[in-house]
C-alpha cells in the first residue's frame, strides 16, 4: 500500500483519484456490445456469453429444475443465514414506506403524492469471482416491498452453464419473478432493450465493474433508467489513536479482495495506527484465499496520515467514499460531521462486512465519488411518487388571477388562457 505524510490540500484531488481503465475503449466496447444486443437479441447474448464466461448455453432462462436441484446443494446453515438477512433487510426497508398526505395550500386548492411501483425492474447481481447472492436480498427484497409486478434477475453462469446455487436460493426466498443466465454488459442490454427471452424492464438495479457501470449510463441516455453509476467497490476508514490495527487492517481487506479495481483508503491521525495497520494488512493478505486480487487493488490503495481529525473528515467527505467507516473514541460526534458517504459504520464493532450481508440496511451504494450526489438503493428506489391536485371553483378563483399574471409574463398566452376561461365562467 502507498503511505502519504501529511499531504497538502492542493494535493488531495490528484492524491484521491480512483483507479480508471481507458474511458474511451472502454466506451467504443460497450457500445459495440449493446447494439448487437439490441439488434440481434438472445443470439447476441449467447454469443457473448461464450466469449466471455466462457460457456456455451442453448438457452438463457433458468428452469425450475434447476431452482428445485439448486436448492439441495445450498445447506442448512447458508438458508438460515440467508434468512437472517433477509428478514433484517425487509424489516429496515419495510420501515421505509411513504404515507403521502393531502395537502391544502389556498382554500379550494388540494394537492398530494401518491407511491407507485415500477412495474418492471430489472437486477444484476454479480457472479465472476464472486458469487453475491447477498445482492439478491438487496435489490429483490425492497422491490416486492414496494410491489414491483416483475422482478427480473441476470447472472452470469458458471462454465457448466450454471448460476451459483445460493444466488438462485436467495431469488427464490426474495420473490424473484425470472432469472436469466447473462453476466456484464450483455446482462445490462438485454435487460435495457428485451430479448425473445429476457423481458424489457423500466429501471435496471445492480454493482458491477466499471464495463457494468459504463453500459448502465450507456443505456440510461435513452431506454431505461437505472439506479446509480455504482462501480469497482472501495471503503475508506477514518481513525484516530484508539483504533484498532487488526480490525482496521480487516476491514481493508475486506473491500480490497472485491475486484482488482477496488480502492481501500486508511485516513488516521496517529502515525501508530498507520504503521502497524500496515503491518496487520500484510500478515492477513497471507492467510486469504483471494490474495492475488487483494494484492493488485492495493496497488491502488493508500495510507494517509493527516495533521488533525478535522482534517482527516474534510477528506473524507471530499474522497465520498461508497463506504466510511469511523473507528474513534468519539464516532457519534464525528458521525454528525459526515455529509458525504454511501453507507457509515460506527465504531470497532460496525465491520463494513455487516452492511453488506445482515444489519439491514443496503449494500448497493454510489462509488466512485457519486456519494456527494447519489443515495443508495432504498425503498423508494422502486417507487414513482406521483402528484395529484384537486382545484375548486372557489380554489381558481382564489389563485387564477396569480396564475394569468404569471404566463402573461412568460409570454405564454394558451397557459393563461385556460385560466381566464374558467375564471370567466364563473363571473
């Protein structure tokens, strides 16, 4: 990992850069991708899928057989554990429910919002080196709280031409509607544009890397929406001299095993956190199964040593880190403090790794610095909100005359007419 002493504000902006593969290849791939899908449909797909997964398939839908042999090959201690988090996550998501209420401005003059499902979403769950079922419970479960008719659900499949059981289990405890064998930007294409097997949907739901992250903005222009430019996962940790090095250094790896193009940042005051964190990351990088992947992200992943813990929390709400967490004696205090965060975790016992499978709340957050504009994904991540009003005889009387001053002065006659008629009416 690179250790920064003290760096100067000027400084931060080139010092907190993310990792980047070539935008503009990556761009010209992505979209060369999308319109075959969009032109050739399944066969596209299918094509993809053995260039990139490596396997061949005849079909794209998953079938009961193999949701009912999925089943038997996950144990009891994984349902049970998915269980947990499931119900943890519908509990704090279920908590998010909007109650619109009516609302009188003038008298005569009703207005309201009422929620409404998408009816048809679509989500991506990754699957390569990972398989994260656990971003099944995520985006399926605040969708059929919110009562979204079709949930459909794209994985890429193993090289037998199969979806990892537990991600398969985990659509069915969700209430997934159909589950198609399509990973990457084929997966986003087919979601975005229908296939003769894979549904249009009206809003696509899921991380991935950043050719996942370029064909959801890349769709987004046109055809779908989506609910975020959620790319490589990172994690930055702030502490002081109380932290933890074990725990911290935990933490680091946690996110660093993600993918070679996650980010990890420590952020401390105490120059003996640092060194000995630094220290604990390398022991532990040993003992994991994913070391390699680790060892490349951490190319790209810092140790900085600020001058004072104000200092420390300016960058981090500058770095607007996917996921924060604080490690200091006075976490709460600080907490109030950060204004630029996917998702925080509080003290040495709030791992990041607890967001991301069971407390409740959701792990699909903004990266790569959209925090400072994007939330996560919630309940209302699957709802429209419409408005309504109600005005009255007495209600356009009251604000008519307004409204004809006002598209007068916008030189927007046909607007004041539709006024002036009704207000004429009445006289």
């Amino acid at each position: 990992m690179n250790v920064i002493t003290y760096p100067e504000r000027a400084d931060w902006n080139s010092l907190l850069k993310r990792p980047t593969l070539n935008t503009e290849s990556l761009r010209e791939t992505v979209a060369e991708i999308l319109n075959r899908i969009r032109t050739e449909g399944d066969r596209a797909v299918i094509e993809y899928e053995e260039k990139f997964d490596k396997v061949k398939l005849h079909s794209l839908a998953v079938t009961e057989e193999e949701f009912k042999e999925a089943e038997k090959k996950v144990s009891i201690e994984l349902k049970a554990a998915i269980m947990l988090a499931y119900n943890n996550i519908r509990t704090f998501h279920s908590a998010q429910k909007f109650e619109g209420k009516k609302v009188v401005t003038l008298p005569g003059v009703t207005c309201w919002q009422k929620a409404v499902p998408i009816e048809k979403v679509g989500l991506y769950v990754p699957g390569g080196t990972a398989p994260l079922f656990s971003t099944v419970l995520m985006l399926a479960a605040p969708a059929r709280i919110a009562g979204c008719g079709e949930i459909v659900l794209c994985s890429p499949p193993d090289r037998d031409g199969k979806i990892h059981p537990a991600i398969l289990y985990a659509a069915q405890i969700a209430g997934v509607s159909k589950v198609f064998k399509a990973g990457g930007v084929q997966a986003v294409g087919a979601m975005a544009y229908g296939t003769s097997s894979v549904p249009k949907v009206y809003k696509i739901f899921g991380p991935g890397n950043q050719y996942v992250t370029a064909a959801k903005q890349q769709v987004s222009l046109r055809d779908v929406a989506i609910d975020m430019p959620a790319g490589p996962s990172e994690v930055a940790v702030l502490a002081d001299e109380t932290a933890n090095p074990v725990f911290v250094a935990s933490d680091l790896l946690s996110q660093a095993e993600h993918g070679v193009d996650s980010q990890v940042i420590l952020v401390t005051t105490s120059p003996e956190v640092l060194e000995q964190t630094r220290q604990e990351v390398e022991r532990q990088l040993e003992l994991l199964p994913r070391k390699a992947i680790a060892m490349k992200s951490l190319d790209s992943s810092k140790l900085i040593l600020v001058r004072s813990m104000d200092e420390g929390i300016a960058m981090v709400n500058e770095y607007a880190p996917e996921h924060l967490i604080v490690e200091t004696k006075d976490y709460m205090d600080i907490a109030d403090k950060i204004v630029n965060a996917g998702s925080v975790f509080l003290g040495p016992y709030s791992p990041e790794s607890a967001g991301d499978y069971a407390s409740g709340t959701n792990h699909t957050l903004p990266t790569n610095g959209y925090a400072k504009a994007y939330s996560g994904v919630s309940l209302d991540s699957f709802i429209r909100k419409i408005t309504f009003q109600e005005v009255t005889s007495e209600g356009i009387a009251t604000i008519g005359p307004a409204i004809e001053v006002l598209a007068a002065n916008e030189y927007l006659d046909a607007h004041k007419n539709a006024v002036s008629l009704r207000l004429n009416r009445k006289r």
